[in-house]
C-alpha cells in the first residue's frame, strides 16, 4: 500500500490547496467570480508568458475587479523554475477551484502554476503592482 500511495503522489505532482477560513464569503457573487474567471483566462491579461529571474515580478499577474462594495482578486504566479506561457484551461481551472471549492475564496498551487481566487470588502488597492490589473466587471448574459 504504501509503494501505491508513492505512486500516486508522484504522478499527480507537487500540489498545495489551502480555503481562507475568514473574511467575506463569495455568496451572491460567485457566479459572477466564475464568471469573470472564465473571461480573464480568455484574454490577455493572464493568458501571457511569465517569465522566471529576469524581472522578479514578471513571475505573476493580478486582477482585481470592485463590484457593489467588494472586490474580487484573481492571481496567478509561475511557480515553476523556466518562463512559461499559461493557457486557457488551466488558468480557468485553477481559479474556479478557490471559487467553488472555497466559500472565503482561496490558494492552491500545482506543479508550474499557484492560484488565488478572493473576495474582500472595499474597493481594489489603489497601488497593488507592476503587473496588477483593475477591470471593470463585465456584465453576465442575462443579467444586464
């Protein structure tokens, strides 16, 4: 049995996964959390290359987006020792797991990549980095 367990830890890879156990809760807004996910992992603002040693916060990307006295934060870092290039899937499915899975949002971190997906009361920092995002929400179909 444990020669199995060994097995399959190494083939799943190094992961992490943590849910906040405070703060505010996703609630009415998980929905539209899921549904921005969805959206910012199809466009450029993280579907890019993160590159490792040339400029220490070239490694990660960040979006907050205000939403009714709240903010939503997305992060993504490439935890991986080479420059990679994110995709689609992956940045989607990693994000959505702090979402569905985590009611104060969460982290979990994979073999190249570690996620973050967030809500807290207020509005986004004003200065929250280099390569940190604000975005307006964009509006789910439906529910203009």
């Amino acid at each position: 049995m444990y020669l199995a367990e060994l097995l399959v830890v190494a083939l799943v890879g190094t992961a992490y996964a943590g849910c906040f156990g405070d703060g505010e809760q996703w609630k009415d807004d998980k929905d539209l959390a899921l549904h921005m996910a969805k959206q910012l992992c199809k466009d450029n603002n993280l579907l890019q290359t993160y590159y490792v040693g040339k400029d220490k916060d070239q490694h990660w990307r960040e979006i907050c987006i205000n939403h009714n006295n709240r903010h939503i934060t997305f992060r993504i870092d490439n935890i991986n020792t080479a420059d990679a290039t994110l995709k689609s899937d992956p940045c989607y499915d990693g994000l959505q797991k702090e979402i569905n899975g985590c009611s104060y949002g969460g982290s979990s971190s994979y073999t190249n990549w570690a996620y973050k997906s967030n809500i807290d009361a207020g509005d986004c920092p004003s200065d929250c980095g280099t390569y940190c995002y604000h975005v307006s929400p964009i509006v789910q179909p439906g529910h203009e």
